[in-house]
C-alpha cells in the first residue's frame, strides 16, 4: 500500500500554534527545558498524540512517547522518530518541533490509510535538547541511549540554579519508566538544516549522513580587580581582556582551518562588571565543533596551550570545566539511501551534508541505525525568532519522513 501524503494544512498551523507557546510579554519565544512554558508545549504536544491515538510514556528524565503499536506488531522493535521541543532563548518556531508535529502527522496518515506496519512506531519527544538550562546539550536522548547516568543527569544544577529534577516534577513530567525502556529497530529524525547549505545550492532537502563531534567548556580567568582610571596599564591583570584575547584566538584558529572548525563563546560574565572597575573575572563558554574527530581534539589541545600560555603572559589564573564532549557521529547509509531515494521519488533535488547542530538522532545512533532528514533554512538563520522554512520545504520533508517510516516499518 502506498500512503503518499499527510495533511499539509493541519501541519503548518501545528507549528505555529506550538511556536505561540513560550512567548514572553515582548513577543521573544523562550521555552527552556522543563519550564512552565515547556510544560504547556508538552501538554499541546501530548493532547495531538492522543488526538491521534497514540498510547502516551514518559521516562524519568521527561523524555516523552507516542507509541502505536498494533495486537500484531506488539513486542517488535520499533521504529522511532522525533526530535525535541525546548528551545534556545528568543528563539524560531522550527527548530526541534517540525520534526516532532511531523512525526505526529505522518502516524495520523498512515492510520487513516489503514497502513498496517510491521514494527510498531514511536516517537520521541527528547528532554532538554538545547541544553541551554541545563548541560549537557541532547540530554533526553543520550540518558535514553545509556551514554549519561539518569542520577546525575536528574541531579543537573542549571543557569538559573533549579535541579532539572525537581523542575520535570513540578511541571508533571517525570516519568516512572526507565529510559532506554524500548530498543528502538531505527531511528529517523527530520530537522530544519540550520545552515545555508541547502538553500544557497538550489536543493529541496538533505539526506543527513553524518554530524560533526561538539566539544563544550566553560572558561573562568581569574585577575585583579582595580580602579579604572589610575591604575597604569602595564600594571593591569585584567580577566576581561585575557577572555577578549581567548575569543580572538579561536577566530584564527578557525580561520586557519579553512573554516571547517567553528567557535563560539556564546556566554560572557565579568566580575565585578560595572564602568570603571578593571574585572578580576571573566566566565565564559567555549562551543568548539568539527567534523572529524582528530582535528576536533588537535583545536582542544590548541585552545589548552593558548591558555597556559596566556597565564603566563597576562599574569592571569585560568580554569577550565568539561560542559559537554560528542563525538562526530556517522549515519546508517541505508536510511541514508532510503532518504535519497525518496526524495527523487517524488522529484525533490536532495544532496548529502553533514549536521553542523547536534541533535537527538546522534544520541540515538548508538542504540540503532540512525539518520536524518533536512529541509532549507532561509538564509541559513537559525536559534533566532528569524528562523524560516518555506511550507513547501516543510511538506516535502515531512513526505519523505512518511516515506522513510513506513518503508521501516515493514521491514
Ligand atoms: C543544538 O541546537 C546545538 O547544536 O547546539
Ligand atoms: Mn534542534
Ligand atoms: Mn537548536
């Protein structure tokens, strides 16, 4: 039986009445990991999954479960789909939700079809994917793959010193079950692409066939506070500066790689932080990425060097703290194919390319074959409230999603 397409209609608005959710006083959407305003996205969420006669499971670090399953496929692994809902502060409507609205659409068309799969299918709504209230980033997902311990995970202390714990509570959302409860047959996850890839070479969709390693730290130098005005600038230790100096530093080191490394201190506090005091602290954050693995650890290792090398010039104490560390992950290329072959199928131009962002689906790969799907980003913007996917962009996605699912799930 072929199913060739979900309601388009009832998929766009989806997005935007999800992407209404967070909203602050200002109109910025800001819907961070197991907050109030995550509480109400989960609960929309959760009453489309009913709506759509999906049994509902949440785990105990708040991952949330759609699962069809019918008397015959019962007990079969499943495929699983799903991406995540959080976001990053004053951010898109996209990012995340598109694939998790899809998923939900492409099992509703499937139904009314009357599409009889072999394995059940489940879809995942991960935990703190941005990792923006808490780290490490892909939370949800990695707990679920068993690469994180659920304890510690739960015990996560975040930006604003709530415990994720006691917050997933709060909003009714931990769950009894234990992560990682169903091993999942494969996994496929469609995203919005985030970068500029796509649209700047003409294509309607990317077949995601690997996604570059993420090294995260934070950084807190340590000088000397003083006054501002008398204090001769060769007789300054200055925190401030030093963190200028490490942010000028990775430029170049990107820079020098052809920029196939990317850098970003995306987080910066000085202390005391007023006009006319020279800061004895500077706490930042480091996001490092590469495609491969060697070079990722080589600009880890450069950055340590550069680091000792700055205490000894600028006087200055520095220390580092471990965020978050992935591996670039590589995908199933029969999935990958599977996407390729759907997509020429149905006449959309799709190339190969590889996820700068993490995602939920490169925790996934290490339980099952894993792969992604990407649809252009407009002007690549992306974890901005500028973020734009054209619809047609969005339908082809998700068709192929529908495409990739059901032929997964008679397998
Ligand atoms: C997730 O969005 C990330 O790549 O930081
Ligand atoms: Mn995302
Ligand atoms: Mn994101």
């Amino acid at each position: 039986m072929t199913v060739s397409s979900i309601n388009t209609e009832r998929l766009i608005e989806r997005i935007f009445t999800l992407g209404e959710v967070g909203k602050d006083g200002s109109g910025r959407r800001t819907r961070l990991a197991a907050s109030s305003e995550d509480k109400t996205g989960r609960d929309l969420v959760a009453s489309w999954m009913e709506e759509a006669g999906l049994r509902l499971v949440v785990d105990r670090i708040g991952n949330q479960f759609g699962i069809w399953e019918t008397e015959e496929n019962r007990g079969r692994a499943p495929v699983m789909t799903g991406s995540h809902i959080d976001t990053v502060i004053n951010a898109g409507r996209y990012d995340g939700c598109f694939g998790v609205i899809s998923a939900i659409e492409v099992v509703q068309a499937l139904k009314d079809a009357g599409f009889k799969p072999v394995r059940p299918i489940m879809i995942g709504v991960f935990t703190n994917e941005e990792g923006v209230r808490y780290s490490p980033d892909m939370m949800g997902s990695v707990v679920y793959a068993g690469g994180y311990p659920l304890e510690k995970a739960l015990a996560t202390v975040g930006i604003d010193g709530t415990v994720l714990g006691d917050e997933l509570k709060r909003i009714g959302y931990a769950g009894t079950v234990e992560p990682g409860f169903i091993s999942p047959y494969a996994f496929i996850e469609l995203h919005i692409e985030q970068g500029p890839i796509l649209e700047a070479e003409g294509f309607d969709l990317g077949a995601v066939e690997n996604l570059q390693g993420i090294s995260w730290q934070e950084i807190i130098i340590e000088g000397r506070q003083n006054h501002a005005g008398t204090t001769p600038i060769n007789m300054r230790i200055d925190a401030g500066l030093a963190a200028a100096k490490v942010n000028v530093f990775l430029r170049e080191l990107c820079n020098a790689s052809g920029g196939k490394t990317v850098s970003t201190v995306g987080c910066m506090e000085l202390k005391p932080n007023a006009i006319n005091v020279i800061p004895d602290r500077a706490i930042f954050t480091v996001d490092l990425r590469n495609p491969d693995e060697k070079t990722l650890k080589a600009a880890e290792k450069a950055l340590a060097d550069y680091l000792t090398e700055l205490e000894k010039s600028d006087g200055v104490k520095i220390s580092t703290k471990r965020l978050s560390r992935f591996e670039p992950v590589l995908f199933d290329d029969d999935i990958v194919k599977m996407v390729e072959e759907s997509a020429k199928r149905r006449g959309l131009k799709c190339r190969r390319i590889t996820s700068g962002a993490g995602q939920d689906a490169q925790m996934i790969a290490r339980l099952c074959p894993s792969a992604m799907i990407f649809v252009p980003s407009h002007n690549g913007i992306s974890h901005n409230p500028d973020e734009f996917s054209e619809n047609k962009d969005l339908i082809g996605g998700a068709e192929v999603l529908l495409d990739v699912i059901r032929e997964l799930s008679i397998r």
